[in-house]
C-alpha cells in the first residue's frame, strides 16, 4: 500500500472512530511503527490530525478541518477526482489562458494537460502551481499574491482580489463543497470565496469540477448559480437520479470515466 492510500485510511478510521491507539493502527494496517509513526508526523504538520500519548484524533473541529485541510483533502476520493480532471483537461486548448481554483479536485487535471501547449495558468493554490512548475509546457504559471490560509494551500486576501480584477481568462476551473440544481455551488470559506466569485466575472467560461460525493449537498453560500456554470462535470459514480435532476435543468453535464 503506498503512503497516500495509507494516509486516506488513517483519515477514514478516524473519521468513523474519532480516535485510535497508534498500535492499533499499526496492526490494522499491517505495517511496521516507524511507518505509521512518519504517516502521523506528516498528517500532524499538516493539521489534518492531532496526536497524544499512545493515539491520534480528529482535531476538535473535525468536520471544517476535513472540509477546509488540504491534506485532508488530497487523499479523499482520489479515483473520482482523477476521473474528472481528465475530462477537464479536454477543455483546454494550447495558447488558451485558464483560472484554476485552489481544489484539490482541479489538481488532478494538471497531469493530462502534457499535450497541450503554451498554456498560461491563474491560480491561487500554492499546490497547484508547484505541480505545474514540474511540466515545461506552460507559458506562464501566474500564483496570485496574498495571504497563506495554514493548511489550505489556497492564497487570499485584499492583494489577490487586486490582482485578479486586472486579469481574465478563457474558462475557469472550480470547485466547491458542494453543488444543489436549485442553488448552485456552494462553499465555507467566505474569503476564498470571494476570490472565486472575482475569477467568475473575469472568465468566459465557467467548468464546475464536482465529484458524485458532492451533489445534492449544499454548503453555507452559493458563491455560483446553477445558469451561471457552462459545464459541470463529475463521474460514473453519479447516480442517474442527480443526472436527470441536471439534465432536466439545463446543465450541460459531462460524466468522467
């Protein structure tokens, strides 16, 4: 099992139990202490867990930290996630020039854009751009300015505000806690998403990223309406329930695979 697996089942564990003795862990897991013991270390740092003698738990606001940390997040639905982001990645064209939100779920397109050139990236998430600094591809990896959110990996603030409202773009790839046909997408983090109602007036087109888990859920403000997204993709998990709901609505629906 590699760390990222391992790490997501740590995550699953706890989000079921709340807490586990680490020797526990160990054995549930079936490996070695020095490992679990640098899996916990790592999770710790990124606030994603927090450890006592001889156990871990969730952090006391254990539900904002899975939703916000993004650590908690990277290891979440990886296939899902990875199933959109190459069905994103089709919306690209070389020479264009794109938003990307700070997701998680928006990362995973950043490995099927290798076929594309001269492509210039907007982007407020730190992760983000390291990843796309890896590929030689892009004309310009453009990280906007601001203040560091821990652990969130995304970047906000009165200066990113100031420079997005300069710029613009063909598409905006976003995505959100949660997505309802009535209301839209939605999110918890009020100054982020500000940023991301900016980068909205700013694009042409607006393609929600958001995997199966999500839809039909909704979260404290809709920060885009449903007539507002050009296209929503999400993935085979979807059920054809919420895609007739979609369809019926109008949405332009794409289903990754």
């Amino acid at each position: 099992m590699i760390n990222l697996e391992r790490r997501k089942q740590i995550l699953e564990i706890l989000s079921e139990e709340g807490s586990i003795r680490t020797n526990e862990l160990s054995l549930r897991l079936g490996v070695t202490g020095a490992t679990i013991r640098t899996d916990l270390r790592d999770l710790e740092r990124e606030g994603a867990i927090e450890r006592f003698h001889g156990g871990l738990r969730l952090p006391e606001q254990h539900r904002i930290e899975i939703a916000e940390n993004y650590m908690v997040r990277s290891v979440m639905n990886v296939d899902l996630k990875d199933k959109i982001g190459r069905a994103a990645a089709q919306y690209v064209k070389s020479g264009d020039t794109i938003f990307m939100d700070a997701s998680s779920t928006a990362f995973h397109m950043i490995r099927y854009l290798k076929n594309t050139d001269d492509v210039t990236v907007i982007t407020n998430g730190i992760h983000t751009a390291m990843e796309l600094q890896r590929n030689n591809n892009f004309k310009s990896i453009i990280l906007i300015g601001g203040m560091l959110r821990p652990h969130s990996g995304s970047i906000e603030g009165v200066v990113s505000r100031e420079m997005l409202s300069r710029l613009s773009a063909e598409s905006y790839f976003v995505s959100g806690n949660g997505f309802t046909v009535d209301g839209g997408l939605s999110g918890n983090n009020f100054f982020e998403l500000e940023l991301k109602r900016i980068c909205v007036e700013r694009s042409k087109n607006i393609i929600a990223l958001v995997d199966s888990t999500k839809i039909g859920h909704s979260s404290a403000s809709v920060f885009i309406s449903t007539n507002r997204i050009d296209t929503l993709i999400s993935d085979d998990r979807l059920s054809q329930e919420n895609r007739d709901l979609c369809r019926q609505a109008g949405i332009d629906l794409v289903i990754g695979k």
